[in-house]
C-alpha cells in the first residue's frame, strides 16, 4: 500500500507487525502443546519502501540542516522493520522527513525477510522451556530460528554492496539485526529496552552507579523533578511522587544477582531522560554495550570514567575532556580501520567543557587546571606498564596522550560507526607513570571526593544538550558518502 501521511503508513507497519506475531505465538502455543501443526511456519517482517527518480530534495523547515532523513539519489530503498510500539515516535520521524524531502509516496507491506520464532515471545514467555529436548529440536523444522547471515553490521560498516535488481538500504539495521540486539539489551542490562533513554553515560566503576542510583531515588521524591521514574535492573520502577501514574505498574522485582552490565534509567515522558549502564572493566564489554544500544538510535553516550595520568603536571582527581583517540583496543579493528580517524564532535565537548565550569565554579586559568583537553589511548592490556622494553610508553609519548584507559576509544570508534555521537570525560586517579599507583587509601579518598562531582557533571552535560536541541547533535562528521536515510 502507499501512503503520503506518516502516520497512515506507521499504523500499516504495526497492523503487519501485530498479525505476524500473533500468528507466530498461536502456532507457537500449539506446537508446545503437542499438535502437529502440518507445514513450515513463517511469518515476515513489514517494510518500508521508497522510489524516487532524482537526487533533488525538497526543501522544508522541518528538515532544514539536518544530515539524515533523505536518500542520496535517485532509486529505490528499503529496510525491515520490528517494533512499531517501540520505535513509533521515530519511525514517525523518519517518514515525515522522507515524505516531506522527496515528495513521494511510502511503500508499506510485508517483506520476505522470516520473524525468527524466538523473536516474537513476549518479554515474560518462557513457554518452550516446558517441551522436551524432542520437541525443541523439532522447532528448527517447523519455525524460522534466528539467522546469523540476516544481522551482520554490513550495511553500518560500509561494506554492504546490493546485488543487482536489489534495493539500496533505509537504515543501518535490518530488523533481524534489531531484534537481536533488543533480546541481548534485556540480558547484559537486566532492563527492557522500552525503558532506555535518549542520552545514555556509560562508567566502569559501581560507585557511579551507586551515587546515579541515590539522585534517582531523590529525584523520585521530588514532586518538582522533570523525570517521571527510575528504573532499576529487574524492571524495578519507581514514580516519581507526584506521577504515580506515569508508566503501567511494574511487575519487576529486585534480581537475585545483578546483571553483567547493568542499567538504570532516569526516564522523561519524551525519553529524553537518562540511562547509566556499568559496563566493568576493558574494551569487550564497551564493544558489547554499545553494538546494542545503538539499534535504539540514542541522540548521544558519553563515557564517564577513570584513568591513568600520564602527564606529571596532572593531580589525582583532575578531568580530561579527549578530543583525540589512540586505539590500541584491537576489537574494532575489522569493523572500523586503525585508519578511520575518531573525530572529536564540537557539540559534545562544548557542553562536556561547560557542564565541568558549572558544576565547580570554576572559569578561565582555574577551570584550565582541573581540566585538560588531550588524547586518550585506550588498550586491552590492563598490566600494561609490565611490558618489556617500555613499549607502550614509547607509543602513548609519541601519540601526545595525557591518559589512559581500557574503554573510551572504543565507545568513540563504535559511536562513529554506528552515526551515534559520542564524548569522553575522563578523571584521574592515577599516575602509574610517576609513581602514583592506586592504593586502598588513596583510593577510597579518591572515590569519596570526586565521584559525585564526576557524575553531576555527566548529567549536566545531558541537560545542556537536550536543551540544544537533538537536530543540534546528528553531526554530518558521522555520515558517510552515500548515507542511509533513517537517523
């Protein structure tokens, strides 16, 4: 069907959606119940469409400045989609700006590309762990189970090329590719991604979660606060005081064990709140994190850490604002080059810059020496300074780094691969180089001093982004020659 009205075309994606996954779990239902269901079971993903026969674009206010929301030229394009319920309000977006630049019609119906079975259970089903290992072994005869092949990173990576006859690609994910990444999200964080927010801080100690868990608490209790809930792993949500009302009653309960990288989540009716993940120590899990909640498409991360000074000016608690990224992390090498260059984005390291002079008081000579601006190098080798020969100082010296770290350039890489915009301010806490390891002592005075001033100035950060504005952030820096349309 075609459609010229954003919202006529998003209700067609959700009545193809809600048909095919109803008709998953009936048959699903069936099946563990032991009826012999006579057939392969498929059903498929809707999709939208776009055919235009000039690279020309209409102008519109809407749309002005903007880096996303048109094709690059003439012909046809297309993506999966999953999650209408989820993704509405952006996906709502993304057809306005297609309709309104190009000043076609939208193609919606359903595509070729199967819903794996696995994909379609609601958050709370557990029901193929009641079938024997018979049984479950026969689902692969019956239904389509997850294929690898339909959720690789082609497309983000730049490698994707259609065969001949093929559509060009709207969007950087298939749906497979989402719906993986929504299951995994539920898993690493112990959180549905429906409560992931539109800015997102990521940190590798538990005090910052710690202090992060304390605001949101307070913040429930402020009939003032402009969040409405704080959601913690297990789906735990808090309203705030005086919106008890403001997300359907929780039915999650404190885990027995956190999750491997948890999450919490300061939510705003717009989802332009907050989420915190601790994503632990080295460069894997920030690869991990961020390969899924970049399927969300959040208007900016940022991480907030600690790391090794390698400057002997630098005090322990001092900040460093990267503007620079050496990437000795080794997990992005296939995806994102050594080559790439990891740009530095204007935007975030304004509001990084300012939100530190807000939060101390600070300006001019005396905000420059808590605060420097520098490259960061980022390795997977935590012992580091044990290598022979002094290699790795020879390299971080030659590289002009003022820190080191085992996660930044990793979230930077993966946030210029996936067009999310990224930013790191980092804290000092220690000067392996000079002598200043970390001891208990020294540590645990650290931790006390400067974490929830770390950690307020992340989240002011935020605010002065979200009231720039999200058409302020989608730099054209992330964007490739021939670009998919979708944000």
């Amino acid at each position: 069907m075609r459609f010229s009205d954003a919202d006529a075309a998003l209700a067609q994606v959700q009545r193809i959606y809600e048909a095919s996954i109803a008709h998953l779990r009936e048959c699903m239902q069936r099946f563990v119940a032991g009826e012999e269901l006579g057939g392969h079971v498929r059903a498929c993903y809707p999709l939208v469409r776009i055919q235009t026969e000039t690279a020309s674009r209409r102008g519109h206010p809407e749309g002005a400045g903007l880096s996303y929301g048109f094709v690059e030229g003439p012909g046809r394009f297309e993506t999966t989609l999953t999650r209408p319920d989820l993704f509405h309000s952006y996906y709502r977006h993304q057809f306005a700006l297609l309709l309104h630049n190009h000043g076609v019609e939208l193609e919606v119906g359903t595509s070729t590309q199967p819903i794996p079975v696995h994909f379609s259970f609601a958050d709370n089903d557990h029901i193929e762990g009641t079938m024997d290992a018979a049984r479950r072994a026969r689902m692969r005869d019956v239904f389509d189970l997850p294929d690898l092949a339909a959720m690789d990173d082609g497309i983000a990576n730049g490698t994707y090329e259609p065969r001949a006859g093929e559509p060009q690609p709207l969007s950087l994910f298939t749906a497979p590719r989402v719906d993986y990444s929504l299951h995994r999200l539920r898993h690493y964080t112990g959180t549905l991604p429906e409560h992931f927010q539109n800015f997102v801080l990521f940190t590798n100690y538990q005090f910052y979660i710690d202090e992060f868990i304390a605001m949101g608490r307070a913040a429930m209790a402020d009939p003032a606060s402009p969040y409405i809930a704080f959601v913690e792993p297990g789906n735990l949500v808090t309203h705030r005081a005086s919106a008890p009302h403001a997300l359907p009653a929780s039915h999650g309960s404190s885990p027995p064990r956190l999750p491997q990288m948890p999450g919490y989540h300061l939510v705003r009716a717009d989802r332009s709140g907050i989420t915190m993940v601790n994503i632990g120590v080295g460069p894997a899990n920030a690869k991990n994190i961020t390969d899924h909640i970049a399927v969300l498409r959040p208007h900016a991360w940022m991480m907030l850490g600690h790391c090794a000074g390698l400057r002997n000016t630098q005090q322990l608690g001092d900040y460093v604002l990267a503007h620079g990224y050496v990437r000795e992390d080794h997990v992005l090498d296939e995806e994102l080059p050594l080559w790439v260059p990891i740009p530095a984005l204007a935007e975030i390291q304004v509001a990084l810059e300012q939100a530190v002079a807000d939060v101390t008081g600070l300006k001019g000579s005396a905000l420059k020496s808590i605060l420097r601006t520098g490259t960061v190098a980022s390795t997977d080798n935590r012992n580091w300074e044990l290598l022979p020969n002094n290699q790795p100082q020879r390299r971080f010296s030659q590289s002009r780094a003022v820190a080191l770290d085992m996660e930044s350039a990793t979230i930077a890489a993966n946030g210029f691969r996936f067009r999310v915009p990224y930013g790191t301010l980092l804290c000092v806490s220690d000067k392996p180089l000079h002598g200043e390891i970390k001891l208990p002592g020294m540590a645990n005075h650290f931790y006390r001093e400067r974490v929830d001033q770390h950690l307020r100035i992340g989240m002011r950060a935020v605010e002065l982004l979200r009231q720039r504005g999200q058409d302020q952030l989608h730099s054209r820096k992330l964007r490739s020659f021939a670009e998919v349309a979708f944000q």
